[in-house]
C-alpha cells in the first residue's frame, strides 16, 4: 500500500477542483495527465483529447484489451469547513484524508499501481469534466470508435459491484409576471416571484407523494430546488423570476417524464418557460449485463444507489457497464473527505487481480 499513498498524495495534490476547470494545471507546474504518462510509463500508447472549457480525457492503453476502466479525476470544490489544506493528503489512523481521496483518486492511485504491477491488456480513460456536469468527454468518446466491450466504472461503492443507480436531470425556469406597485391587490396575482413558490409547493408535494413508489429498496425522485431568483424590492411587484431545480429518478423512470410531469404542475403554465439541463439517464440491467460482467469478473454484487455516475452512459451506449471502488459516497463532497485504508487495500487487490498482477 505504500506505493498506493504514494500515488494518491501525488493525485490529491494537483489541483482538479471544477470550477475552476483549470484542469492541466497542477500545483507544480505541470499536469496530471503529465504525471499519468509519467507513472505509466513508454509501455502505454496514450491518446489525449482536448474539448476546450476544461473537458480533457486521456486513454492509456497497453496491448489490446476489450475491457475499459474510467475514472474521472476532477473534484467538486473545497468544502469551506475543511480545517487544513485539502489538496495536502493525511493519514489518520484506518483513513486517509484529502480533496478527492474518496472522489474518486484513490481508485485512480489503485489503477495505476495495479496497472503497474501487471503485463496484460489494459485501458485506463482518465476523465476531467464529470463534477461539471456535461460529461462531454465520456459522451465524445463513446462518439467515436473505441472497441471496448466491457467498463468498469470507478466510483465509490464500498468495494461492491453496482449496476443500477438513479437517474439525473436538472432544469430552469423563468416565471413571469406583471411588474407594479406593490400596493395594488393584483401583486398577489401577478408576482413573478408568487408563481414560482406557488409552482415550487406544488413540486415539493409530488415529490413528498413520490416517496411511496419505490424500487430495488430506492424510494422517491430525490427533488431539490436549487436557486430561486427574482425580483427587485419589497414594494415592487417582481415581473420575472428565475428558478432551478434538480431530481434524480429511479432506474424505472425516465428523466425527461419526469421533467415534463414536474414542469406541468405550474398553476398557470403559460407563464412560465422550461429549460431543460444536464440530463442523464439512470444506470439499470434489464437484461441482467451488468450482473453478468460482475459475476465474470468475480465482484460481490451491491443494492442500487441513489448517486448518479457516468456508467449509465456507458450503458445507454449498449456496453455492459458496473461501478466499482473504494469509498462510501457518504464521505464524498465534504469537509475532510476520507478512504479508508481497508477500502483502498480491497480495491488494490481487485483491479490487480482482474488486470493479471504479478
């Protein structure tokens, strides 16, 4: 495992933090996709692919493997309670403990050092653009030729094969009303702000009445108003307001359904205009592949999750397609998010494993 730390605090220490988006810019001056080619080494034919705005993605592959392993290496930013440098890793006692540690650079580290350790076939698609919400670069890849017929897909999952998890869609609304004094009794009426939080109580309630509908144990759509804005003064009757929300569906709904239901809940549809965002199917096995790429590759079998990852777009693109890695999503996204050291140690010895490691 020391190589592993080794690689990790290298990982955690360039700076992938989205936004910002500066991606190829690392705290020493150089790159992480720099410091891949460097760790890897002359054995892997690399193909880096630019999209612009921050969205690179780089294949490492040595031989001719049909099964891809991706991960993406941004990391949302900081959380302000972080109480010492998060891009700075840190033992503490059975964890470790640094910005993107759990999300995801630990099963980066235990890639690379498994890939390292074996002679096989193998493919790594390291990703940049995933905590942006756009997935261009998983999206232009399965776009073009790649000839992989498998993917393992490195989130965090406790050390257990998911391979089916909800669902994503966000959207934006512009509400309008008829601007005024706001002593005239046609405020209540005619508020741009009024009808928003009239639309958003009727939301919350669908979402409410939604938790009865469940399935494989997850319950609901997840529904959060994100941004809520409009308006001037207090005596002004607001004449637009701009609202944006997000749900997550089950694996047996689908997104744009869903948007379209939540959308029709306006009290007066014509004012208001929809605008959809990033919306990404939900992860599911119909038709039980990704039970059998788990069962092939000698991985415990998890329940659906609630979190969203980029598998399902593997999926969606017919290839057979699982989430596996260290971490529990829980420690994601937070003031000193940690792995633990069991995790890495499992996964470590599950990628080398499936890699062929000496």
């Amino acid at each position: 495992m020391n190589e592993v730390l080794g690689l990790l605090e290298r990982l955690v220490a360039f700076d992938t933090r989205n936004p910002p988006r500066a991606i190829h810019v690392g705290r020493d001056g150089g790159g992480i996709f720099a410091f891949f080619l460097e760790a890897l080494g002359p054995a892997f034919t690399p193909r880096l692919v630019d999209l612009g705005d921050g969205c690179l993605s780089l294949l490492l592959t040595r031989g001719a493997p049909t099964l891809l392993f991706n991960v993406h290496i941004d990391t949302v930013p900081a959380d302000p309670g972080w109480a010492r440098d998060p891009l700075a890793l840190h033992v503490e006692h059975d964890r470790v403990v640094g910005l993107g540690a759990c999300d995801i650079k630990g099963a980066a580290a235990c890639l690379i050092e498994a890939a390292r350790l074996s002679t096989g076939d193998v493919a790594l698609l390291f990703t940049s653009d995933e905590e942006a919400g756009s997935s261009r670069c998983v999206r232009a890849f399965l776009g073009a030729p790649h000839g992989f017929t498998r993917v393992v897909v490195a989130e965090p999952t406790r050390c257990q094969a998911v391979v089916e998890h909800r669902g994503i869609a966000t959207a934006t609304g512009t509400f309008r009303g008829v601007g005024g004094h706001a002593s005239a009794p046609r405020a209540l009426v005619d508020s741009a702000v009024h009808e928003a939080v009239r639309w958003s109580a009727r939301a919350l309630a669908f979402a409410e009445e939604q938790e009865q509908e469940s399935y494989q144990g997850l319950s609901g759509i997840r529904f959060n108003l994100g941004v809520i804005q409009g308006g001037t003064k207090a005596n002004m009757i607001a004449s637009t307001t701009e609202l944006r929300y997000g749900v997550r569906p089950r694996p047996d709904q689908r997104p744009l359904d869903l948007l379209a239901a939540i959308g029709a809940l306006a009290p007066r549809p014509e004012r208001v205009t929809w605008t959809p965002g990033f919306v990404a199917p939900p992860l599911a096995s119909p038709t039980g592949a990704g039970e059998d790429l788990a069962r092939e590759l000698g991985l415990p079998l998890g329940a659906p999750v609630d979190f969203w990852t980029e598998a399902a777009l593997f999926s969606e693109a017919g290839l057979p397609t699982l989430v596996y890695g260290p971490g529990d999503i829980a420690q994601a996204h937070t003031a000193g998010e940690w792995v633990s050291l069991a995790d890495l140690a499992a996964a470590f010895a599950v990628y080398q494993r499936i890699l062929g490691g000496r």
